[in-house]
C-alpha cells in the first residue's frame, strides 16, 4: 500500500515486507486482480542476473477499498484511531 509509481511494489518485496510466504502472498494478489484491486504491470528494460520482475498497484478501486478497511479495522493494519493521535 506504501508504493509509489518510484518505487514500485513486486511480488517477493511484498513477501518480505508482509513477513509472508509467496505461497500466501501470490493467491492474495491474484484474488485483489480478480477483483479490480490491484493491477500487475512486467517490468520494462534490462534485469540481468535475475528474472523479470512483476509489479503491483493498487488501483483507484483498490485505494478506496484499503481506507475504508483502515477506518474500520485500524488496529488490524498497525493504524492509530483519530482519537489515538493517527490521521484519518
């Protein structure tokens, strides 16, 4: 959710970053694509020594459905309430 069109999100960053195996990662991405979420763009120019990378963004959609999530549930994304001292 913290990506940038600078520095984009691919699939085994988010792994880490979510401390999640690909295993339970991948499936999550496939249903938020399924469900006009996210969207997987392949990774333009060269990548030597590794394969191509797949990268994921949330789309406008995808966006609106994450806050509204975080308004309901702020602890479940490590988010503070309003009255905690968080943004909205």
């Amino acid at each position: 959710m913290a990506s940038t069109s600078d520095n984009p999100a691919w699939g085994l960053k988010i792994c880490e970053e979510a401390d999640l195996g690909s295993g339970t990662v991948y499936p999550i991405l496939e249903r938020l694509m399924d469900a006009g979420w996210v969207t997987r763009y392949e990774e333009k120019g060269d990548h030597p020594g590794r394969p191509k990378r797949f990268y994921y963004e949330l789309t406008a959609v995808g966006r609106q459905a994450a806050h509204e999530a975080g308004q309901r549930k702020p602890r479940l994304f490590g988010l503070r309430t309003a009255a905690e001292g968080g943004g909205s």
